[in-house]
C-alpha cells in the first residue's frame, strides 16, 4: 500500500471530524502554552533578583509538574471520547481491507499531527503570551518590571519533551482501543451501550454514605493541624461520593421522572428524559467530572483571591513590629535567665548604632512543651510513634510557660498568682475548667486572658496546634518538674523560647539591612551554644515575601483555573456533539410524527434544567461545606477574615454560574444543529 497514502488519510479524518478536532487542538496549543509559561516562570532565573522571588519561582515550579499531570489525565480523556466518534470509520476501513497494522499507522500520522500543530502553536503561543504573563505576574508580587524580551531554551525543550512523551502515551492507548476491537464492534460502536442501565441502589447509597464522610470531615474539623492531615482524605471522599452518586443517582432520579406520568408524558420532556435513560451511567460520569472541575475552580480562586486581598493583615498578624528575633533551645538550664538579658541589649546596641529608635519592646521568654490534652489534662508521656499515629489531633497542644514578673513588667499588667495557680489564656476553641494538669502538675485557675493571647505571641491565632499560655508564679521552678520528659527518640519535651521585637523608626531598607546585621550577631553568639533554631527578620523583608507567596498562590490559581475551566467547556461540548449524533435519529423519528422544531428547543431545554444544572448545584454545595476547612487551611497563613472568604466565594460561584449557563446555551445550540 502506497505510504503516502495514511498521511493523506490521517489528513482528510481530522479535517472532515474539525467540529471535534478544533477545540481539541485549542485545547492542546492552550495547556502547551500554560506550561511553557509557568515553567518558564518557575526555572528561567527570571525572578532569582527579586525579593520574595525564590518562593514564587519554587510555587510555578511545582504548577508547572501540576499542569503536566492534569494535561496527561485530560488529553488522554478527550483524545478517548474523539476516538470513539472514529471507531465507526475505523470500522469501515476494516471491512474495506486494511488490517490492525493498516490502521495503527493512520492513528499514527494523526498523532504526529496533532503534536506538530499543538507544539508549534502551543510555544508560538507561550512564547508570545511569556512578556505578558511575566508582567502581569510581577506586578501581582509587587516586584520591578523588566521590559527585556527572551526565551529561555530550557522551558522550550522541557515543553518539547513532556508533550512528546503525553502525545507518545495517547497513541498507544489509542492502539490498544483499536487492537482488541473487532471490525464489528467498530462499525457498530455507535449503537454501543443501547441497553438500559438498571438503577443501582446500592450504589447510590455507598455514593451518599462516601459523600456524607467527607463532608463530615470537612465540618468537624476544628483545629488547622487537623485540616492539614484530613484535607486530602475530605477531598478524595467527595471525589469518590461524587462520582457514585451521580453515575448510579442520575439513572434512579431518570426512572423516577418517566414513572412520574405528569411530568414524562410531555413533548418537551420525553425524548429528553427517554434517551437520556439509556446513557446515564456515561451521562453521570461526565457530569461528575464537570462538577469537581467546577469545585475545583471555585476553591481555588476563591480561596487564593482571598488570601492576596487579606495579604497585609497576615503579615501584621505574624509581624506585628519592624523587628523581629527568635531563638529556642531544648532542655532545662537556668543560665538562660541571664543569656536572654545579654541578647537583649547586644541587639538593642547595635541597633541604636544603625540609627534605631527603640519603641514598643517586647523581651521575654517561656518555657513550653506539647502533648494530648484531653479533660484539662495535657499527657506529655507519649512516646512512641504508634501511640502518636491513633491520637486525636484536634486535641495535640502546646503549653507555654511564662513567669508572672516578667509578664507584667513586659506587657504593663499587675497579675497575681501563687504557688499552684495559674492565670490560662488560648486563642483555641478549648475547653478548660477550674484546673489544669500538665503532666503530674495541677494548677488552680484563677483568671483567664484569651482576648490577650496576641500580646505573648502575636501568631497564636495562626498555630499549626493549638496553644495554651499559663502565667505562673516562679517560671523557673515549674519548668524543673518537665526536664525528666523525653520523646520517642530520646530528645527532650521541654523547649526555651525567646523573643524580641520592636520598632526602630528606621526606613525600609534600614530595617532589612539592620536585621542581616542582628541575624549575623544572633549566629555569632547562639551558634556555639547549640541552639535548635534562631533568627531575625524585618516587617519590611517579610513583606516581599508574603506578597510573592499570596501573589504567586493568585497567578498559579488563576492558570490552574483557566486550565480547569477549558477542560469544563471541552467536556460540555463533546458531550453536546455526541448526545447530539446520537439523539439525532431519535428526533428525526418525532419529527416525522409531528415533532415540531419548537417542541425540539423545549426539549433541549428540558434537558438542561434536567441535567446539566446538577453539576453547577452540586458544585455550590460542595464549596460551601469543604469552606470552613479550608478556612482552617488558611488561618495557616493569617487569614482570618471569615466574611471575607465568604464574600470571595460567593462573588466566584455568581460569576461561575453565569459563565456555566453561557456555555451551555452556546454549545445547547450545536446539539440543536444537529439534531434538527
């Protein structure tokens, strides 16, 4: 057979089939395009001199390998539904004499060209749309514009490699599709599945118990802890409840409307609801599909919109002066009492010798150790790692120590406590009564702080574990009873923290330079004495690198979405394009018997109220039950601003809801062009 022959075959079948293979190579040249951005953001050097520039380059990084996945998964689902609309052709090409190997090779030469197209006008595109994304994203971070055009060959090859490989993949999974077929089968693929799908009970009802475990998780949640470990596990159970409840309920809610004789007895709701019977398990996994993307979109920019808005107030809640140093050491030593008087004026003198104004000092220290606290007792003998893998850890906590005389000459109070009492404060939804026992240690309770937590430490509301602040009446003395409690390795529980803040009155620049200076000193002073960790950052140093982070979660969320959002339309539109062709002999049957056009509109829109608004609702739903764990999640990075993310959430699901009803009146109209 003449080899020139399968090029032009591979040509004429995509070029007959362009009402599939048009978006599918929008689609293709747009994710070729995202990636050689994001990658080129992530690994070109490009933000190596801007502050804050390492975390956002790391963060595109990460999304650049995020969007190589997803666009594996997708393709290889899009490139799938294009491939079962070609089987019956495929089919025809058997009958007429071509073998397996025959039509491996026209698959072959389709791929080929598929990958020339999406490559060349994927890095056309990229490379086009890279000065812009590079704009718009510095600007997002708040860092200097550079108008120098370039390209960076890396992004170019590494684009040119992960999209070879993905095309490469796709091929052989179409050959495998078309090698254990027969020619009969691919002539009649199209009348494949004509069965009616029995409802499956049980299924929908495993959907519905999966479903309800994974929002049960996202509700109970209380403590950010907790939601770092259970996000994934709520995630992946609404996934899964998701999909079983609208493969198997979409057929049961099906039969339910043809028994309902008022409503399944009308024009306009018949062949809508008779046809969509017979494919409703498909139906309900693309509609699946449509509503996690939907969620998926809705999280994401809603929960990153908010944090880049919130961007100042996280940062004055973790930095709340222009100064800020900190220092810790495990274990129990008395002569810590007067290292912490010494640090203190070694970093004020040199601070005063930048030109600093000292105002607003705050130097103190505490004595802290974690455990389980249950019942107002904090259990520090956990030592193991299989006791600590059954533990609840809405209830893991950290207690911190501070000495009664330096709490009130430090933050100007006049509190008084005696041997055995405490005076608790917690910025944590926890539960503590009359007294509290640490380890083999009872307090009396005889007040309580809460609202002034954020004077000790003004990241408390934000703690990865909760943490109860207990003022006592000799620091010292408590701390002896815990230097005995060591952990699973043998390192002790009991940890002195210090810290130091203030103001200096000094411009940004000087507040950046002057705490290099104080870290050098830190690290000439702390380092040989083995401390476990110590710094000194600026309000203004951190600035950069908030904005960078909260700016680069934004842009990342934005591509992400814009990907998702594209994979949503493609979806909705092969759907509407193969329902279409397979209605359209259902509604040429009507049509003969009276059906008129008008009734064929109703129809359509039937379906739609019928079908297509599940995945939008169930999407809004979704949103606002996995909403307050991810407000655990981002009380990780200073957000607290409920109404905010709320308000964030609502103005994206608005805005989805009215770009989902207009793709689908827009793609709603190519079904009725073909089934008319």
């Amino acid at each position: 057979m003449n080899t020139g022959l399968y090029p032009r075959i591979a040509y004429e079948g995509i070029k007959k089939n362009g009402r599939l293979y048009i978006p599918y190579f929008i689609t293709c040249i747009l994710m070729v395009a995202v990636f050689y951005i994001t990658h080129f953001l992530g690994f070109s050097g490009i933000l190596k001199d801007v502050p804050g520039g390492g975390t956002a380059s790391g963060m595109l990084g990460l999304g650049a390998y995020i969007m190589a996945i997803f666009g594996t998964i997708f393709l290889f689902y899009t490139q799938s539904t294009l491939i079962k609309g070609r089987k019956k052709e495929f089919g025809l090409y058997s009958v007429l004499g071509m073998n397996k190997k025959n039509l491996g090779k026209i698959i072959f030469y389709e791929t080929v060209m598929t990958w020339i197209v999406s490559l060349a006008g994927g890095l056309v595109a990229g490379i086009g749309l890279s000065k812009l994304a590079e704009l718009g994203f510095t600007k997002m971070i708040a860092a200097p514009v550079n108008y120098d055009f370039r390209i960076y060959p890396g992004s170019v090859l590494m684009t040119i490699l992960v999209y070879t490989g993905i095309f490469f993949l796709i091929w052989l999974n179409t050959i495998r599709q078309i090698k254990f077929s027969t020619p009969i089968e691919l002539v009649q693929s199209e009348k494949a599945g004509e069965k009616p799908p029995r409802s499956n009970w049980f299924v929908g009802i495993l959907g519905l118990v999966v479903l309800g475990a994974g929002y049960f998780i996202a509700i109970k949640i209380k403590q950010p802890l907790s939601a770092l470990l259970w996000f994934f596990v709520a995630v992946i159970l609404v996934i899964i409840g998701t999909y079983l409840i609208l493969i198997a309920g979409s057929v049961i809610f099906c039969r339910l409307l043809q028994k309902n004789k008022k409503f399944y007895y009308k024009t306009e709701h018949f062949v809508s609801v008779s046809s969509m019977a017979y494919r409703m398990k498909r139906n309900g996994a693309g509609l699946a599909s449509i509503c996690i993307l939907l969620t998926m979109i809705l999280v994401m920019i809603s929960s990153t919109s908010a944090l880049f808005n919130n961007s100042e107030e996280c940062l004055t809640a973790r930095y709340p002066n222009e100064i800020g140093a900190f220092a810790c050491k495990y274990g129990y030593d008395e002569s810590l009492v007067d290292l912490s008087s010494r640090m203190d004026s070694l970093l004020k003198a040199s601070a005063e010798e930048h030109g600093a104004e000292i105002t607003d000092n705050k130097t103190y220290y505490v004595y802290s150790i974690s455990g389980y606290l249950d019942n107002d007792n904090l259990q520090i003998s956990l030592n193991s790692m299989s006791e600590m893998a059954f533990i609840d850890y809405d209830k893991v906590a950290q207690i911190q120590f501070l000495d009664m005389d330096l709490y009130n000459r430090v933050f100007g109070h006049d509190v008084q406590v005696a041997p055995g009492e405490a005076y608790v404060g917690t910025s944590s939804d926890i539960e503590i009564g009359d007294t509290i026992t640490v380890g083999e240690l009872t307090f009396d309770i005889t007040g309580r702080f809460d609202e002034l937590v954020d004077e000790i430490d003004p990241a408390a509301k934000i703690a990865v574990s909760p943490t109860v602040y207990i003022i006592v009446n000799d620091l010292e003395e408590v701390a002896t009873h815990f230097t005995s409690y060591v952990d699973y390795d043998g390192s002790p529980m009991l940890a002195w923290f210090w810290y130091c803040r203030f103001d200096t009155g000094l411009e940004p620049e000087g507040q950046t330079a002057l705490a290099d200076t104080l870290s050098e000193l830190m690290d000439k002073e702390l380092a040989p004495l083995d401390f476990t960790n110590y710094y000194c950052d600026s309000h203004e140093a951190q600035r950069s690198d908030f904005v960078s982070t909260f700016g680069g979660l934004l842009f990342l969320g934005i591509l992400l979405s814009l990907i998702f959002t594209v994979c949503c339309v493609l979806i909705i539109y092969y759907k509407q394009i193969s329902e279409g062709f397979e209605d359209k002999s259902r509604f040429g049957i009507m049509q003969k018997v009276g059906m008129t056009r008008k009734d064929i509109k109703k129809s359509i829109n039937s379906q739609m109220l019928t079908v297509f608004l599940i995945p939008i609702v169930f999407a809004c739903v979704h949103l606002a039950v996995v909403l307050p764990i991810v407000h655990k999640l981002l009380m990780l990075f200073g957000l607290f601003d409920v109404p905010l993310l709320i308000k964030t959430a609502c103005l994206c699901a608005a805005v989805c809801l009215l770009f989902y009803g207009t793709v689908y009146k827009i793609t709603s109209n190519a079904y009725y062009k073909i089934v008319s």
